[in-house]
C-alpha cells in the first residue's frame, strides 16, 4: 500500500462525503472508504484515459478531484457492492457473488482481448474489471477466476477437482455453473462430483442418459477420434520433466495398457539434491498438473512432542488420501521422519514408530492409488528400509542447473513480458548459471518491478543489470547481520 495518500482525511468530496481511510492503492490508482454510503476509487489521468477509450468505463461515470497541484478521477461505488483489487479480494461469501465476478471478467473480456485482469480493480456496481496494465506477466481468466473464487489461491479453474476440494462450502454443481457463467468449459466428469444432487435431477439425467445410449446404439459404429496426449513441462528441467512424463503422467493417463501388462500404478519417488535446486517447484508443477487432491506431510504439519501424536496426524493424513484417491501425498523434509533409526540422533520410541508407520502405509497409499512424492536435501540421512524397492522405486537426484537448463527457463519467463529487442540473454545466463532456478525466476520478476517504477513499457538490459546487482555473490554469505558487528 503507498506511503502517501492522494487525498488527506476529511477531504470533502463533490456528495458531500469525508475521505475516512486508505482502503487499497496500486501505482495509479488508490480506494478510499468514506464516512457515507459510497467508496470511492481515484485514478490518475492517465490510467483513467485509458478505461474511457477502451470502453471499460463510461466517461460520465467518473468526475474530477484536485488536490493541491494534482488532478485525479473519481468513481463512486455504493458499499454493499464490491470496489476491491482483485489481488487482495477475499473468496465470495455465496453463489451469487460468485456468479457476479465471472459476468464482470467474461463482460470485461470482450473490450480487449489481449489484456490480463490479474492487476485489475473489480467494480462489482458497474460489472466491470478495470485492468491497470502494469508490467507484469499475463495471467490467464482461467487463472484469475479461479484466484478469486479461492480467496487467493493461485489455481486455474480447469484443475476443477483440486477447486472443488479448496472451496468446501460450494457445492461442486454450483461452481460448475460459475465457471460456464464466465464462459469456460467444465471437464465432463463434473456432475460426478456434484453433491446434494435434487432427486428429480437424478431421474431427469438418468433418462437422458437412457436415450442417449439407446440413440447409440442405432448409430453406425465409428472409430474414436485419437486423445491428444497430456505432455507436462517443467521449463529449465527437461530430463526431470522427460521422467515424470515417463513414469508419471503416461501410466496414469494411459492406464489400460499399462495394467494390461501389469502395472497399476506409478511408484514412489525421492528427489534429493541441494537447498534452491527446485525441487519443490518441480512437484509443485506436477501437482497442479495431475489435478488431483494433494496432501502435504512436514515437520510443521504433524509435528508434535508428544508421544504417538504424530504417527498418528501421519496416518489421519494417509486416510484422507486414500479416500480422496486417486490423490497425492508430497513428502517434504524427509529426513525429519525417516531418518536411519540406528543413528544416534535418531534414538527412542518416537522416532522408530514414526518410520514404521511410514513403512506400513506406503505400500498400502500405492495399492490405493496414491501418488506418493518425497523430497530431501540430506538423502544419506534417510533409513534404508525407506529407500529399499517397494516403497520408493525412483530416487532422483536433481542437482543445481546447467547454462542450457537456466536459458530454458529465462526463454520462458521472457516469452510473457514485454520486452525489448537489445537484451543480452547470454550475460543474463553468464550470471546466473550454477546458481538456484529461483535466483533466475527473482531476477526476471524484480527487473520486471524496476521497469515498471520507472515507468518503462518494455523490459530493457538497465532493469536486468540492475537486478543481477542486486544478487549476492557466490562467495559473500547469504545470511547476512543485521545490526553491529564487533571486530577485534
């Protein structure tokens, strides 16, 4: 939120109204709550020039407040309607405000078509997303619609299973017509997933689906249209995405001929390698692919000091996973659990019970359907009855990455931004080869920020250089002091 507000408490505003307090602000625009009826939102001409001429907003809409030297425009919005960035909305507290926010992005889609909404301003009176064009990556209305309806959570509405499960108090048929609502498909196992369904519902898709069978039947049999086959990508790691292509994503998208020579299900697998590698961000992405229910096993999840506590939240978590299945459980710091229990550090009852709750339930998760991912930076720290075969198959190490793999992922940071035509790809790559993938996501997205401080239209080398800058170097440590230090 800015330091400085446009307008000072108990500036009068044409209604008659007293600026109270700063709701929300951007670089261009600020809200304001009044002691009246009506929040305001305050635009600086610019921005508001461009809502009038893409048609967003009706000119007679928006009035003019000065203010010292400075000149804004200003929209009244009653406050029982929403006036609110869509970066910082709360979920929807029912179905129909729900439904109003996908008529104002499907509504506000057909102004522009190139434009992203993630940054825009949701004026629920006017039904209108007013975007504010900031220089930063676009984001798909899939994506945004599905941020709103979680109340943050970054996820696309075409992982509707994964959305039905974050948004609990809506029923599954509900969301299913949100999402229509706003003009996107739903996957066709929807209904399946829909609770409460009304008996005479039932009767009524039970007698569609009785003729659409019996209209099948009278049909001349044709072959099936080939499924284009789902491929999952991993930029800046394409051995790893190759395996989890191979292992993963093949067997459970083709499972028939998969089981037809015996194998039912993907195996177990352990990432390990350094701190900053990626590999959180690599699960993450196959997570969200898969679109599945996830489960997440961590020292801050089911940590406990009490005795039997935390074999315990361990099995509560393999019991919601086998019941949501097919699911996945993401193990993270393994080593916190799995540790060799003949290790000294590793002593007691506790702990061995810990792992041998991990070794029962893992075969079972698999059995089940339960998709079971670890990761680890001390892979030598875990106990081998883990590790054997049976319970992880795969053990990959996935270490720091290579100049081909960092310009793979820049290649595809680069490809959503504006940018210009002289950058130096290959002193970006000199800089940040050998380091973390998230040293290579930062500098993009932190040059991205100092473009757009300066007011820049397009990423140039200056806001890269001066975000490489801002790296520390290989040999200066990471944690640095904060306060004096004491030299003798």
């Amino acid at each position: 939120m800015a330091k400085d507000l446009w307008l000072p408490k108990g500036y009068e505003l044409l209604d008659g109204s007293k600026i109270r307090s700063l709701l929300f602000s951007g670089d261009d625009w600020q809200i304001f709550d009044t002691n009246g009826s009506s929040n305001v939102l305050l635009a600086r001409p610019e921005l508001a020039k461009k809502w009038k001429e893409t048609g967003f907003l009706d000119g007679s809409l928006l009035g003019e407040v000065s203010f010292g030297s400075e000149s804004y425009w200003c929209l009244v919005s009653h406050k029982k309607y929403a006036l609110t960035p869509i970066e910082n909305g709360k979920s929807p507290e029912s179905k129909v405000d729900a439904l109003a926010f996908a008529h104002a992005l499907k509504e506000s889609r057909k102004l522009s078509e190139s434009v992203s909404f993630h940054d825009a301003i949701y004026v629920e009176q006017y039904s209108r997303l007013l975007p504010a064009w900031t220089l930063t990556p676009h984001v798909d209305d899939e994506v945004v619609l599905g941020t709103w309806i979680t109340g943050g959570v970054v996820i696309s509405t075409d992982s509707f299973r994964r959305l039905t499960n974050l948004t609990g108090w809506m029923p599954a048929g509900d969301l299913a017509e949100i999402i229509e609502a706003a003009g996107f498909d739903v996957p066709a196992d929807a209904g399946l997933l829909t609770k409460h369904k009304p008996a005479s519902q039932i009767k009524t898709d039970e007698k569609t689906a009785l003729a659409e069978a019996d209209d099948e039947t009278d049909r001349p049999q044709s072959r099936k249209e080939p499924v284009e086959p789902k491929v999952f990508r991993l930029p800046g790691r394409p051995q790893l995405e190759e395996f989890f292509n191979e292992h993963v994503i093949d067997i459970i998208f083709n499972a028939e001929k998969y089981q037809a020579m015996g194998i039912e299900f993907p195996s177990a697998i352990v990432l390990h390698g350094p701190p900053g590698c990626g590999k959180t961000f690599a699960v993450e992405r196959l997570v969200e692919f898969i679109d599945w229910p996830s489960y997440s096993i961590d020292s801050n999840s089911v940590g406990s000091p009490y005795i039997h506590e935390t074999s315990k939240k361990i099995s509560e978590i393999f019991d919601k996973a086998i019941e949501d299945a097919p699911s996945v459980i993401v193990i993270d710091e393994m080593e916190s659990f799995l540790s060799d229990r003949h290790a000294g550090s590793a002593s007691g009852l506790h702990h061995v019970e810990e792992v041998a709750e991990f070794l029962r339930r893992i075969p079972e998760a698999i059995k089940n359907k339960v998709l079971i991912i670890a990761m680890t930076n001390l892979i030598d720290m875990i106990d081998p009855a883990i590790l054997r075969r049976g319970r992880f198959d795969h053990i990959i190490e996935v270490g720091m990455p290579s100049r081909e793999e960092v310009a793979s992922l820049i290649d595809s940071l680069l490809s959503k931004l504006p940018k210009s035509d002289d950058l130096n790809v290959d002193k970006i790559l000199d800089a940040l080869t050998g380091r973390a993938l998230s040293d290579s996501a930062f500098v993009i997205r932190e040059a991205a920020r100092l473009a757009a401080k300066a007011g820049k239209s397009q990423l140039d080398q200056e806001s890269i250089d001066s975000a490489l800058s801002s790296l520390p170097s290989e040999t200066e440590k990471k944690n640095r002091p904060i306060g004096f230090v004491w030299d003798e």
